[in-house]
C-alpha cells in the first residue's frame, strides 16, 4: 500500500472534526478537493474507509486503523524534521505563526526586527487569523506559534498536546469620545445605558467584556458589532458608542478617544502557545523570546527578564 502524506493528513483532521466541510475550512481547501483526495486515499488503501450517516462521513474500521497510524506517521515526519533542523545549529529555520490584528501592529515589527537582529537564519511567515483559532491550527500543525489570550473572567480552552509562554498581561480599558467619560476609573454599571461598540459575541473578547457587563448588572445594548479594536475606537471617536480595547490595541487610539481603567480590573494574559514536543526548538524559544522583549518595548506588563544562561523559562503543558 502507498498512500501520501498530504492525504494522511486529511484523514487524520476528518476524524478530528468529523465534516468535509471542517477539514476544508481549516486547511484552506475546497470541500470537492478534500471529497476527491479522500477518494483517491481510499483507492490507495485497497479498503473502504468511509460510509456516509446522512450528511457525515464517518471512519471505518479500516478507517480508523489508518488513522491511528496516520497519527504515528505524521508525527514521526515531523519529529524528524525537528531533529533535522537541530543540525542546523541555528544557521536557518522557517516559522509559521498566527497573529491578530493588534499584535501584528504593536508586537510583530519590532519583535521581527530583534529575532532578525539575533537570529538572521530564521523566516517567520505571519498569518492573521482569530485568536480563537491559534490553537488548533498549531495543534494541526498548520502553524508552529501562535498568540493566545486567556481573560481574567473566560478562559480559552487547553488543549493537552500544547503547551504556552506568557508574554504580557494587558488591561482592559473603556475607550469612548474624549469628554463622555468622567475622570478616574469607570464603574461599567455607570456606562449601562450607553450604545456599545463590541466584537461578536461568539468572539473570545465579545463573550469576556459581556461577562464583565452582566456581573456588573446589565446587559450591553451592542449597536455596532465589529471585529477589530481599531474599528471600534474610531467609531468611538464619532461619538457613536463606547467600547473596550486592550492595552496594545490603546497605543493606536484615533484623535478624539479617550481612555479609563476599570474600577473593577479586567486583565488578559497573551501569551504564546506551541506544540510540547516543540519546546526545545531553537527557532520556537528565539521567536517566543523576540516578543516577550517586544512585549517590555511596548511597555506592557511582561514576566520577569531571563537570564542569559535560562533564556526560556520552562513551560507548563496545558491541561
């Protein structure tokens, strides 16, 4: 039998997610293209891994034996590619890794520019995805990092096969037309009754800043749902509501945006998560490196300096 990596790889993410559909969306295909790779892995095979349950496809027991070995063998070329790149002693590396809006703005130049600085031999490629969607797609290996958030009051999933390195903790702040808010902190039930600029609500930052406002007594009216924090501040700006940002998405506030802590502290940690077996990768511990130091550029609250002789404080596996 001779079946191909690439079509392995579907398989091993069809019995992870259980759709066509699924498998297309997050590997960036179209549902025919997996339906017909499918096809010709099952060819390969010589054995029926499929049959239909309605609209699912569900795995054989044929199926499901391929996929278990699937699994080995897949890591197994990634274990090698690993120990491949480690014989590089640090000359090149290429990373994939998953940023959001603001991190790409307030992180990524200046964490780039010190990597470049110390490690010239390492390419990261950026994507710019959800933050909710980092993880799986290192778990998948469809990225090598990602920034993750977790929020004092909604945590995100843990994900066993990954572990995280914190790289700051940010406040949030209310952030409204310069002159709506009064001065000192803002309790948000004095803010009830005003319109809000939020994220969707199926959004890690919607779901965490509705928490906030329903333990404060009330639930937000939203009148403009946006993704990005820069949106919401220039429609604050128009004087067209009042929204959250964080304190990396604050340092691009628009002229005529004002800003206040909360009376009672919402905080979030970004941190940067990665495979287990990848924590003593040298392109992964000098990215995660780069941008704890970018963090501290940026004047976040990050964790204590390293010394040179421990420059990755060993991480915790999630559970």
């Amino acid at each position: 039998m001779e079946v191909t990596l690439h079509r392995l790889k579907l398989l091993r993410e069809l019995r992870r997610r259980g759709t066509v559909r699924a498998v297309a969306d997050v590997l960036h295909y179209s549902t025919s293209t997996v339906s017909q790779q499918l096809s010709l892995l099952e060819r390969e095979a010589g054995a029926d891994l499929f049959a239909r349950h309605g609209r699912r496809i569900v795995l054989t027991e044929a199926g499901e034996l391929l996929a278990d070995h699937a699994d080995a063998i897949l890591d197994a070329v990634d274990n090698a590619g690993t120990a491949i790149e480690s014989l590089r002693d640090g000359s090149a590396a290429t990373l994939q890794a998953g940023v959001w809006a603001s991190v790409a703005m307030g992180l990524l130049p200046t964490g780039l520019s010190l990597l470049a600085e110390r490690s010239p031999g390492i390419v990261v490629h950026s994507v710019e995805l959800m933050p909710e969607a980092g993880s799986d797609a290192v778990r998948d290996g469809s990225l090598d990092v990602a920034f993750v958030i977790d929020y004092s009051n909604y945590a995100m999933p843990r994900t066993p096969v990954l572990t995280r390195r914190l790289v700051a903790v940010e406040q949030v702040q209310v952030a409204a037309q310069t002159g709506v808010l009064g001065p000192g902190p803002v309790d948000l039930a004095s803010i009830a009754s005003d319109p809000w600029i939020l994220s969707d609500a199926r959004s890690h930052f919607g779901r965490s800043i509705r928490i906030a406002c329903r333990d404060a007594g009330f639930e937000p009216e939203v009148r403009h749902v946006v993704g990005e924090q820069s949106t919401a501040m220039a429609l604050a700006a128009a004087g067209l509501g009042v929204t959250m940002v964080s304190d990396l998405a604050a340092r691009a506030a628009p002229p005529g945006v004002e800003m206040r802590p909360l009376a009672v502290p919402l905080a979030r940690n970004l941190s940067i998560t990665y495979r287990v077996r990848d924590e003593q990768r040298w392109p992964v511990r000098r990215f995660v490196d780069a941008m704890v130091d970018a963090a501290r550029d940026a004047g976040l609250q990050t964790p204590e300096p390293v010394t040179p002789q421990a420059q990755t404080p060993e991480p915790q596996p999630e559970t």
